[in-house]
C-alpha cells in the first residue's frame, strides 16, 4: 500500500512539473512565433522605407530634370562633359571603364553616338545621384530604426536613350544591353520590360505614372534573382525615364535582420516567393538545419509571400535554462518524496521492529495484518502460524546473568529472521515468545522452517544455550488470526510437554 502510494506520489510530482514545464514551453512558442510576426512586420516596414526613399529620389529626379540647370563653363557644360565620353563597342558614355569624370559619381550608357543629344541631363543627374538620401524622419509610424541599403538604382531616360547607373561599372565586363536594345533609335519600355517580368497590367500602371513592382526574374548583372521596384519620372506632365531600385539579397537580409537578437537570426530561414511563378529569392539560411520548429508566412505584396522558418536549435538553446530548472526541480521533488516516504516507512518500522532482535514486535499483530490474512485465505493461499520459545530461558538467566539471557534470545530471534522468506513475518511477542506467520506455506513448508532454525543455531550457537519448543497450525477460513495464534501456542505446549515429560516423569 505504502509502494503504491509512493508510486503515485512521484507520478504527480513529474506530471505536475511536466505540465508547468509544457505550458511555458507552449507560452515561448507562440511568443517566437509572434515575435515572426514582428519581424515580418519591421522588414516590410523597412522596404516601405526604401519605397518611400525611391519615390523621394524619383520626386527629385523630376524636379532636377525639369529645372533649367546653367552649366558651369569647364566643368559641366556639354562641351567639356563630351570631352570625357568613352566607347566599348556599339556602347557610349561617361566613366565607362574608368573614373575620368569625378563630377559624375556613376555610370552613363548609351547607343546614342552624339554626346550633345544627352549631356544636358547630366548635371542633373550628378547633382541628385551624388547625395545619398537621408533615413527616414525621426517622426514616423514606421517601425524602420536605421538599417543601411545599398541597392543598385538606375535611371533610364526613354526620351534621350540612355541609362544612367549611380554608381561605377566597369563597362567593359558589363553593359545594361536589356535596356539599351531599342527600336529604331528609341529605348522600348514595353519590349524590355519583359526581362523584368513586368506584366502589361503593372506597365500600364506605370505609362499612366504608378509606381511599380516587378515579379521575381533573375538579373543579368548578379546572375541572381532580385525584385525592382520601377518609379515613373515626370517632366512637364510626361514620362521621361523609369528610376528602376533593384533589391538584391544582401538589401533584404538588412531588412529583415533581427539585430536585437542575433542569435536567433542565426537560426532563421528566410525567403521572399513569387505567388505566380513560384520564384524565389532565399536571403538567409542556418550554416546547419535540423527541422523547422515555427513555419510563418506573410504577405508583403499581392505579388509575394514572406516564409519565415525558425529552426529547434534554437528552441532547444533559448530553453536550455528552463529544461535544466526542469529536470533538477523534478529530480528534487522526487528525492525529497523519497526521503519522506523512506522516513516515514522507517519509523513506522521502528515502532514495530523489536530493537533485540530486529524481528517485528507485538503491534505487527494489527487489525490491517488480520485483514489481509483474511484476504489471502478467501484466495485459497495457505496460511501457516508457527508458535516458539525458548526452552529454560530463566535457568539461563539464574545461572550466567540477563545479558547472558539476552544472548540467547538474540540469537534464536536471528535464526528465525535468517530461514524466512521476505513476505513471511517473524514477530518476538515479549520475552522467549516469538510466533511466525508463513504465507502460501503448508504444515511441511513450517517443518521446513523449524529445521532451518535449528540448523541455523547449530552454526551460531557455540555455548548451545538455546533450546526451543515449537507448535504449528494451518489456519482455515473460520479462523482469525489471534484465534490461529492461540491454536499455536496451544500445540507449542503440547511440543513442550511431550519434549519434557520423560524428565519430569523421573522426577517424581
């Protein structure tokens, strides 16, 4: 009863903390997976950021274009700028293959061999695409807090037919010939919009002055695949270019980077798909993945899914406290169960262990033992009580002393412990009176056990002090069993009668 209940203690103990422990293991799931949320939320906002910079550059690009700006003589009037144009090939313009006009702080390509026919624009173009915008205001509902973009942005002018990039490209490795093809001498937003995946309703958005987001198409450039974004540019009420804002990998992970937790970071999946084509652009991967613990998916636009994938290394590493507080919490509470349990089941021994011989004492003798006697014989088990003492006890102590008397009843009650099975009882009533109680045992197991005492204090007993008399009876289901015992002791008496009746016989 007492192993039982131990055994359910201990369960509760682990349930319980098992369930604190699952619950906030559950609590920091779906507060890693909110936090997904936020980072969906904080990149996007950082791309509406870049957005809004493109719609800046593009407001001001128009603005510079349309204004009249006087050229100063020797540095950017067309004379001198035309003094600077290179050519590879079928390709002109200005810092082609080497930085040799330092005014200009990018590249200018064109098909269009006449220099004069666009180098009025270009100090427009110098003056707007030298000066970096500045971050987003202070005041602002964006969730932008400074990351820093380094995206490719290139104009191209659809009036004089040439694409200036905002910044140096060896034109010798590389020329922007998708946009430099033209019908007849005109570059063609339509025919070269396709190797943008723009689709003729987004182009229509874009001649009517919206601005635009391409489909995922891989870039000629980075050999990778990349998004745009396409602002139309307005002088006097009509298209003049297109500014085009590749974002590039890089420009995404700076985006979605979570710099307040880059340990996290480094366990995140992260791609941006292409809801039509099923492209893909994957800006951030683990150097190792188990499995995904948290998969998370967001709209950016009607074009593309944001999927975020969290890995269990890290679950498994943030948790790694708790899971410790867990299992030593655990291990504690059931050592401390135990050690109440093994307590308690200690002093309920004590109070029923005779402390001379370790045997159990008279309040073994209970109405609890008396109930599952009871049990055992409704069951058909066998039941044996086994009545002894010891023989001549007080010539023992007349003759050599109590302690002497002491000796012998310890070592009678040591021979009885040591020939009884653990689920026998061996109980020293008080005195030289011991009974033993055998369990799914008959009269010849009983006889078996007498002998075993005797031969047990055949081995110990060097002085031969101890002698003892036995009597044995098999409880049936009328019995009880202080009724059983007393049988015993009855038969004990006649054992002890038979044993000295010849002596007493000579006496008289």
């Amino acid at each position: 009863m007492v192993k039982k209940k131990r055994t359910i203690t201990l369960a509760a103990i682990v349930i319980i903390t098992t369930t604190v422990f699952a619950v906030l293991l559950v609590r920091e799931y779906r507060n890693l997976k909110s936090y997904m949320g936020y980072i969906a939320e904080n990149g996007k906002s950082a791309l509406f950021h870049e957005e809004y910079i493109n719609q800046r550059v593009a407001f001001n690009l128009s603005t510079a274009l349309t204004a009249t700006v006087a050229p100063t003589v020797g540095e950017n009037d067309p004379a001198t700028l035309c003094q600077h144009m290179e050519h590879i090939d079928s390709i002109y313009g200005l810092n082609l293959t080497a930085h040799t006009l330092p005014a200009l702080a990018g590249t200018l390509q064109t098909r269009a061999q006449e220099c004069r026919s666009w180098a009025d624009d270009v100090p427009a173009l110098a003056s707007l695409f030298n000066d970096r915008i500045s971050p987003l205001p202070r005041y602002s509902f964006s969730n932008y807090t400074g990351y820093t973009f380094d995206n490719l942005r290139y104009y191209i002018d659809l009036d004089k037919h040439y694409i200036y990039i905002d910044r140096l490209i060896d034109s010798r490795k590389y020329t922007f010939r998708n946009w430099l093809l033209f019908d007849g001498k005109k570059i063609s937003i339509e025919a070269n919009a396709i190797s943008l995946e723009i689709g003729k309703k987004a182009l229509a958005d874009l001649l009517l002055g919206n601005n635009i987001v391409s489909h995922i198409y891989k870039d000629s450039y980075t050999d990778k695949n990349i998004i745009s974004t396409l602002n139309p540019i307005f002088v006097h009420g009509k298209i003049k270019g297109v500014l085009v804002t590749d974002f590039n990998i890089s420009d995404l992970a700076t985006s979605f980077y979570t710099s307040e937790r880059p340990l996290l970071w480094s366990f995140l999946t992260m791609f941006v798909e292409d809801n039509r084509s099923g492209k893909i652009i994957q800006f951030h991967q683990p150097s190792w993945i188990s499995f995904p613990l948290v998969n998370y998916q967001a709209p950016i636009t009607r074009y593309y899914t944001l999927h975020i994938r969290l890995d269990v290394q890290f679950f498994i590493l943030s948790q790694l406290l708790l899971i410790i507080m867990y299992v030593v919490t655990t291990l504690l509470l059931c050592q401390y169960a135990r050690y109440h349990f093994n307590r308690t089941a200690s002093l309920a021994r004590d109070n029923v262990t005779d402390v001379l011989t370790g045997l159990f004492n008279r309040k073994i003798l209970n109405a609890r033992l008396d109930d599952k006697i009871r049990e055992l014989l409704d069951k058909q088990i066998i039941v044996t009580v086994i009545a002894i003492d010891c023989d001549g006890l007080k010539r023992i102590n007349d003759t050599f002393g109590h302690h002497i008397g002491d000796e012998a009843i310890k070592l009678l009650g040591t021979a009885i412990a040591t020939s009884l099975r653990k689920s026998d009882y061996g109980i020293r009533l008080g005195g030289d009176e011991f009974n033993i109680i055998l369990l799914d045992a008959g009269l010849d197991k009983a006889r078996e056990v007498v002998q075993r005492i005797t031969d047990r204090l055949q081995q110990t007993d060097d002085r031969r002090l101890v002698a003892f008399s036995w009597g044995i009876y098999q409880m049936s289901k009328q019995d009880t069993l202080e009724t059983a015992l007393i049988k015993a002791d009855e038969l004990l008496y006649e054992h002890k009668e038979r044993k000295y009746a010849p002596r007493n016989r000579n006496v008289h």
